[in-house]
C-alpha cells in the first residue's frame, strides 16, 4: 500500500506540474476585466468539476470580492438542483447549463466549464451556447483536451487522464485564480 501511495503522490505532483502558468495568468487578466466591467462569470462541471465550480465560485464571490472592495459576479450553474432536473426532465441532460445560459448569459459574459474528459455532453453545449452569443469561453481540461478545447477561447490542459488528479488539479487552478485576487488584490486595479 506505500508503494501505491507513493505514486499516486509522485503522480499528483507531475499533473500539479503540468498547470500551465502562461495560462492561468491569462485567466486571472480575464477575470479581472470582468470585474472592472461588472460582467458575470458562469462555471459549470459534472461530477467533481460540479463540485469544483460551487467551491470556486464561494471563493470569487466571498473570499477573493472580500478583499478586493469590489464584487465579483460569480454563479455555479451546478447549484440549483430544482432547475437542472426540470430541463433534464422537459428538454434533455445536455440542455441543463445552456437553458440556464439562455436566461442570464450576455454578450461580454464569461463562461468557465471544468471537464476531466473534454466532452462532457452538457458542458460541450453550454460552451457552444456562450460562444455562439458572444461570451469569452474558458474550458479546463484533462490530458483527452476534447470538443471543449476545441471550443474555448482559453484553455488549461491538465497532463493527465486520472478524474482524480485532473480535478484536483483543476482545483489548484481555481485556488490560483481566486487567491491572485485575496493575495495580491493590487491587480484588480
């Protein structure tokens, strides 16, 4: 069991390794013009991404606009349960995030979707949705890449297949975001 432990570990630092820096810097000037331009910032996910986009969107919206005098406008699409099983139920389980798009998304917007394999059905069409009606589209992504690499305007690969290590990697990406603005609130502006 320590040798299997001890890989994982040496396994989940080299995905952490993989985060690529250029991008997530670019991600952090994304949201920051959304902030200086009060536009609204959707993430979605199944899953454990699911889980990742409630936790990122607490700390942009309490943690990171705590500190910053400012209010980021941050919404998990994952956390209106009610509402998703209504238009799984009446349209389809792909239509859950771009239905949800469709009544708050405008041109301007930022749409954020978190998918270990890049081709979640549903995450797949909200990225289209957005893009479709001018928002900037932000796709983070496994070692597979998928059609959400294909669609996003920015892209973060994590280099690895493993759900496990992919989403908390993608985790560490969201803390990135999110503590940039606690840590260094100066860059807000």
């Amino acid at each position: 069991m320590n040798d299997w432990i001890a890989d994982y570990i040496d396994r989940q630092k080299a995905a952490h390794d993989s985060i690529p820096t250029g991008q997530v810097a670019e991600l952090i000037h994304v949201l920051r013009d959304a902030l200086r331009e009060d536009r609204q910032i959707f993430c979605f996910g199944n899953g454990g991404s699911a889980s990742n986009c409630s936790h990122f969107a607490t700390d942009l919206g309490k943690g990171a606009s705590d500190k910053l005098g400012r209010r980021f406008r941050v919404m998990s699409l994952n956390d209106n349960v009610s509402w998703m099983l209504a238009l799984a139920n009446d349209y389809a389980y792909e239509d859950v995030f771009s239905r949800q798009l469709e009544n708050f998304g405008k041109p301007g917007d930022i749409a954020l979707s978190l998918s270990v394999s890049g081709d979640s059905p549903n995450c797949v069409k909200g990225l289209e949705w957005a893009k479709a009606n001018g928002l900037k589209t932000i796709a983070l992504v496994g070692a597979k890449r998928g059609r959400m690499a294909e669609i996003a305007d920015h892209v973060v690969v994590i280099n690895d297949t493993h759900y496990g290590r992919v989403e908390d990697a993608q985790m560490g990406v969201c803390h990135l975001l999110c503590y940039a603005f606690m840590e260094k609130p100066e860059i807000a502006g």
